[in-house]
C-alpha cells in the first residue's frame, strides 16, 4: 500500500514538473556576424512533434535562407514569429517549445512572458524613481507609455539595429516616435522616418492624392555595407585563350562520353589557374587583418555569382588540390544553392581569394570592388576575336581570342610589383593549360 501511494505522489510530482517546462525558443545566430533575421517558414505545425535532427523551420538571412534542426526531440507549442516575420533580434524568442506529455494550455501564456522580457527594456534607477513616488503602489503605471514623447534629455529606447540605421543617416533618435513595446524604436520607425520640413515662405504644393513617388528605395545588404573604402589599385592584362578553347573542347567530348550532363566552361579553367598563380605568388592570396597581414596556404577561392537578392561568393574549398571536373561540379552545384537562398554560412563565408566574371554578359572589360578582408579580386571580361600582329603569317596579323583580366588589389597588403608577377603567373596558366597538369 506504501509503495502504491508512493507511486502516485511521484507521477504527480513528475506531471506537475513537467508543466513547467514549457520553454521559449529564440532566434539563433546562423554567423558569427548576424545580428537580426527573419522566419522564412515553419516546418512544423503548432502542437505537432518532432525529433532531433528534423528540420523546424527556415531562417532568412541577408544572403541565404537556412534551415534550423531541433536539436532535441519536443513540441512546437505555440508559434511567436509567424512566417514572413522579418528584423527578428538574435536571441529573440519566435517559439515556445516544449516535451512530449506537457500540458500546452500555458503555451500562449508563456509567449507573452517571453515577449515581454525579451523586449522590455532596462530602466534606469532615476528614471524609476519618480514613477514609484508619483503613482501608488496599487496604480502602477500603464506600460504601454510612449517614449518617444519624454523630454529631451531623458533615455531613448531603441533597439541596436535602429541605432545603427540612425547613425548611419543622420538622424536623431529623439525625433522619432516609436511603436515597440513601451515606445521602443525599432528598425521599422527609423527606415520611415520623414524629417518635418521648415516652415518657408514658398511651400511647394502637395502632390496629388494616391501620387507614387518616381524612385524606389532598396535595404542596403550587410555584403554593401562591408564595402569600405581602402587603397585599391587595379591591373589589366591581355590573354590569348585560343588554347584554353580548343582543349575545353576536347575534354568536353571526352566527358561527354561518360556523363552527358558533365561541360567544363572556361570559368573551371579560370578558376584553377587562379589557384596555380596563388601557389606561385602566395602575397596575393592574404587578407587585411588589422593588425597582421594573414597569408593563407590554401586557395579557398570565392566565386561571385548574382541572385535574386543581391551578389554572393560561395567558396570552391582548396582548389589547388582538386582537377577541373570536381572543380565544374562543384562550382554548378553552389551557383544553385546561391541562387534558390540555400547556401550554409561555410559555403559563403571565408575564402581567400575572389573571382567577378562578367564575360557571359559580353562585358569586355571592367573593375571589381575587393570582398574584404581580402586581399584581390580578379575581374573577368569576356573572351573577344581580336587582330594581333604576327610576323610569322603572310599577311603580318593573325586573329585570336583574346580575354581581359584585371586585378584589384589592396595596396596594404599588395604592391603593384606583387600584383604584376600574379597577373603574368596566371597569364601564362591560361596561354598554356596544359601546365595545369604538371
């Protein structure tokens, strides 16, 4: 009988634990550098289970959308960042989560805690104290304040990425009204915040009713924003890809045979005699740490591809050690992922050199911004039929096919002396590339 009541006094001890471990789950930061994100979709339905390793839901980054695994197996209680919710802080909570045999009735009792802590910010002691000696203990005050409306003077609320949008376009946080929790400014406010224009004697009409405006304004992308003026020089050089042309053209019909999908492009090429010209100049393939200038061993080279969303370097790993058809499928296999947003943060994130090809759009020439902190860039044109004297034909002049490349270097970390014998080591990979395989 002891043993019985036993029993039960532990299966309700142990039930009424379990009702308390509901639990909030909160934004993860999929980089070292992400600060905010946003709930591309839910994976898993309100009050469904789901186990280690199952995908939960997708989160949307500035340069890829992801997918986040539970980690542990659980219940997705109640869901607080719904799908298309955008600007969601790290650390933030989107999701209450809890076990198996947990009584969820407190589920949207506990996003409203959740929510609350996490956005409610810290007062400080001067502010606390007038509102304790001016309202009774049993009034407290309302906390939907507003507190954009304080005096100047007094503490504005603001979250970090509204500070930093502030900053960056001059504009002063006490004159912006904030609609957060409690009055708090968030990213929102400042992006539409329209300065109040001076009273003047010539006041332009309005415009029309329902009139849109002739622009449109684009977010600025954390990959812009990290483009920070530094000492670029750039480098051109002519090269004769008649060579490269006719053996992509042989080593196609060999593929072929194999495998009708597998074609080498003249970027597969380009790609690993990158890699050839860095293991023979290794100061080109460093980067600008501040302190120290890193120079790497291994090429990780980053590859420039466009998305719908902006530009994107995901990272062919350790090209020197790899041939030029590992090379091609890899390089096809990451330009997709780039473009349907499904890049991992070390697919993207890394690299050690960076190559920009504009050649399929028929450019003929142009200069690349450095993906810092990097060293180089290779800007890549298209490859053109071009005159070229040639003393050994009867006419004095023959035609080939010429591509420019130019280099853009960091001046603190490559001299232009530097970056000549580069751009002549991968010159000559190209004229020649059967040397890609000694």
């Amino acid at each position: 009988m002891a043993t019985s009541v036993a029993r039960i006094f532990a299966r309700r001890f142990h039930v009424s634990a379990r009702r308390h471990a509901l639990s909030p789950f909160n934004m993860p930061a999929m980089s070292p550098t992400m600060t905010e994100g946003g709930v591309a979709s839910w994976k898993v339905k309100e009050g469904d289970s789901f186990a280690s390793g199952d995908v939960l839901l997708e989160v949307e980054t500035d340069k890829a959308t992801i997918d986040v695994e539970a980690q542990d197996d659980g219940i997705l209680a109640k869901i607080i960042a719904a799908d298309g919710t955008k600007g969601v802080l790290v650390g933030a909570p989107i999701a209450i989560i809890g076990e198996e045999g947990d009584d969820l009735s407190g589920a949207s009792e506990a996003a409203a805690k959740a929510t609350s802590s996490s956005e409610k910010p810290k007062e400080t002691p001067a502010a606390e104290e007038p509102s304790k000696s001016a309202a009774p203990k049993s009034e407290p005050a309302p906390k939907t304040e507003t507190r954009a409306d304080l005096p100047s003077g007094d503490r504005i609320f603001a979250s970090p990425i509204a500070k930093k949008i502030a900053l960056e376009r001059g504009i002063p946080l006490s004159k912006i009204k904030g609609t957060g929790p409690e009055g708090r400014i968030i990213r929102d406010d400042v992006e539409k915040y329209q300065p109040t224009a001076a009273p003047a004697a010539n006041v332009p009409a309005p415009p029309p009713a329902g009139a849109l405006p002739d622009y449109v304004d684009t977010p600025v992308s954390n990959m812009r924003k990290t483009m920070q003026e530094l000492p670029h020089y750039y480098v051109t050089v002519d090269i004769k890809m008649d060579k490269v042309l006719k053996l992509r053209e042989v080593f196609n019909k060999t593929l072929a045979d194999k495998d009708k999908g597998a074609k080498l492009s003249v970027n597969d090429f380009i790609v690993k005699a990158v890699s050839c010209a860095l293991s023979d100049v290794p100061e080109a393939n460093s980067a600008w740490l501040g302190e120290v200038i890193r120079t790497y061993k291994k090429a990780d080279i980053s590859v420039a591809v466009a998305t719908p969303t902006g530009l994107i370097t995901p990272i062919i790993k350790d090209v020197g050690s790899k041939g030029l058809a590992t090379i091609s499928a890899e390089a096809k296999a990451l330009a997709k992922k780039a473009r349907d947003g499904k890049l991992a943060p070390q697919e993207y994130q890394g690299g050690t050199f960076t190559i920009s090809n504009l050649g399929m759009f028929d450019v003929s020439h142009f200069t690349a911004i450095i993906n810092t902190p990097q060293s180089c860039i290779l800007a890549v044109g298209s490859t053109q039929p071009t005159l070229v004297p040639a003393p050994e034909e009867e006419r004095g002049f023959k035609t080939a096919n010429i591509m420019k490349a130019t280099l853009s270097s960091d001046h603190r970390t490559v001299d232009g002396a530097v970056a000549a014998r580069w751009l002549s080591a991968f010159k000559g990979y190209l004229e020649n590339p059967l040397t890609f395989m000694l």
